[in-house]
C-alpha cells in the first residue's frame, strides 16, 4: 500500500503533465485527506487518459497500479 505522501507525488505529476490544469494540493492537506480520497483523485486524472494522444497514454501508463 503506498503512503499518502507517495499518492500525492503521483497526483502532483500528473496534474504537472497538464499545464492547462493549474491544480496543486498543499501538503498539509494530507492530515485531512484519506488513503481512499488520494487514489479516488489519482483514478479520477488517469480516467482522462482516454481524451490524450497515444504518445501521451504512454507517459501516463506508469501511474497505474496493476
């Protein structure tokens, strides 16, 4: 299981290949946030995979947990 510091790595990168998408999570919201709602988010960013190039799904193939 990974920790929610790693889970926020991720997301952080993931918002960072979007520079449209100017989101960020402070980490001191990680004392409010949950395992659950950190990979809710991490799901939520990967479902966009679908709207990207395939060079771009490449990329993004490394955050997925299989």
């Amino acid at each position: 299981m990974k920790t929610k510091e790693e889970l926020l790595k991720e997301i952080e990168a993931l918002l960072a290949y979007n520079p449209q998408q100017k989101l960020e999570i402070n980490p001191n919201y990680l004392e409010y946030l949950e395992i659950k709602d950190l990979e809710s988010i991490k799901s939520t960013l990967l479902e966009r995979v679908g709207l990207l190039k395939e060079e771009d799904k490449d990329w993004l193939e490394q955050f997925k947990r299989y």
